[in-house]
C-alpha cells in the first residue's frame, strides 16, 4: 500500500536492518547501488537520477542500469524517449528464479553504457511487485553494472524501503522552497531512526537560485547537514527534457551538467568522461 510521506511510525518500525545501517556488511560483491530519492515531488529528481546515470557510465566505459522504480508513474521512458516494450512487469512471472539473462530480456538500451529498467506501462501491475522482489532485482543488477542508479517515487513504501535498504549511496535532492526543505528535514530524521549513515547521505540542493532570498546557510542549518552538491536552475534543463536529450548529453559544458558530473565524480567516485566523450554517447546513440 502507497503512503504518502512521512511514514507512519508502526511501518518504519517493522523495516528490517539494511544493507549499509551501521553494524551491518554487505554480502554482494561488484556493482554500487545509488538511490535517488526526495521527501516532495517537483524537486526534478528523475532529470537528476537520468543524467547521473549518464554521468556514471563514463562515456560508455562503465556499465550502469537506470531503474524506474516509480511503478505507479514512472517517468524515465517519457523522458528518454522510449518505447516501453519490456519492463520491470516482466519479471513478476520469474520472481525468485530471475538470472542475468532473464535480466538482460527485460532492460532497454539506451546508450552505450546505459540500459533502463522502465516502469510498468500500468499503474495496477504495481501491486503485484513485491519488496522482495525488487531486492533480488538489485542485487543479481550489481552483478552485471558498475553502477545502479534507483528512482524512486517520493513516497516511503515497501518498494523505495527495499532500494534504500540496498543502496550503498543515498542522493537526496531537496528544492530552495520552505514546504521541500522542511520535507527533506523529516527525511533525514527517519534515516537517523532506521540507522542509514549519514556518510552515505549526499544532500543535493536542485534547481538553485541566489535571487529567491535562501542563501546556502540558511538552508543547511533547516536540514542541519551540509548540502553535498549544488544545481543551478535553468529553463535549458526543461529544454532538454522535453527533447528528450539529457542535458548532459546536450550540453555537457553546461553548469547543470558540471555540477551532476561534480556529484558523479568527486562525491561518488566515478572517473567521469570529458565533455567530448559525453557528446561522442550522443552521435553514437544516434546511431543505434
């Protein structure tokens, strides 16, 4: 069942211990999960997590799978562009037995280097997606990517917990605005209580803005943690979508797409691909 955030505390109370609260290890070796995730929607969450996959893939050196877990509204095939053939849906039918080529028969291609697991093209199939489920998604995905990058639907549900619970770096985007920062507020107070590390936290302040009156200080000292990255607003971002190019393909000189491969790079550690290289993933797309 959908919650609307914040959780209701009888439900964060039944979470069960995540793979990176403290005092426990992880046991899958190879790929890093990275769940994008906001307490309000409108905070341009899936841009962020659609170009930080871009960012990850490094050019097309690295493998990185996109996961649309929006499964009621999903938005990442509208955004790129894509004909929603197969989807996370498909692997309803194999739950427990899904091996890497099961996987493989279900994920898009996009670009070199990046493959989508895109929502269901139903909102109903939602409810016959279990957590369980999602976590063995996740986990057979990081043996096959470098990089799995999770956008979620800014809800606390069963399956965002499961991604969550999986992830080995949280990016949490907030917006310059009273309602999101306040949201993102209560956010990082149930991460406290469910124990996330607070290392693993990357606090994105999206969409930007020095003339709406909020300097950084004020809105790190509402959120009582350092902001990690900082966006700046720009119409070229709605541009983009609406193009359905990611501005990091587009325009990667661009200082939204410097700030995302700042976040890719430096925050998350991934050797990033150069402006050219990113536009290379353009012309070759455009091959496919």
């Amino acid at each position: 069942m959908l919650r609307a955030w914040p959780p209701c505390a009888h439900f964060v109370r039944s979470v069960p211990g995540g793979l990176h609260r403290r005092g426990k290890s992880a046991t899958v070796k190879d790929g890093k999960v990275v769940t994008v995730y906001a307490a309000k929607g409108g905070c341009g969450k899936t841009t962020l997590a659609v170009n930080l996959a871009l960012a990850l893939a490094g050019g097309g050196d690295r493998k990185v799978c996109l996961v649309d877990l929006d499964l009621t509204l999903g938005d990442i095939a509208l955004s790129l562009q894509l004909t929603p053939e197969r989807t996370i849906a498909d692997a309803v039918p194999v739950a427990d037995r899904i091996d890497e080529t099961g996987l493989r028969t279900m994920v898009t291609p996009f670009c070199p280097g990046v493959d989508v697991l895109l929502a269901p093209v139903l909102p109903t199939v939602a409810e016959k997606i279990s957590r369980d489920l999602v976590t063995e998604i996740l986990y057979l995905a990081r043996s096959i990517y470098d990089y799995v990058v999770v956008d979620t639907p800014p809800l606390f549900n069963d399956h965002v917990v499961a991604a969550l619970d999986s992830s080995h770096q949280y990016v949490l985007v907030t917006a310059p605005t009273v309602t999101s920062m306040k949201n993102t507020r209560v956010l990082l107070d149930t991460f406290d209580y469910l124990d996330y590390r607070k290392e693993n936290r990357l606090i994105v302040l999206n969409r930007a803005d020095p003339r709406i009156g909020l300097s950084h200080a004020d809105i790190e000292r509402v959120l009582r943690m350092p902001l990690t990255t900082t966006i700046p607003a720009s119409r070229e971002v709605s541009m983009s979508i609406n193009q359905g190019v990611p501005i990091l393909m587009a325009n990667p000189t661009h200082p939204v797409s410097a700030a995302i491969r700042e976040l890719a790079g430096t925050r998350i550690g991934a050797e990033v691909a150069t402006p050219r290289g990113l536009k290379a993933m353009l012309a070759r797309r455009g091959k496919r």
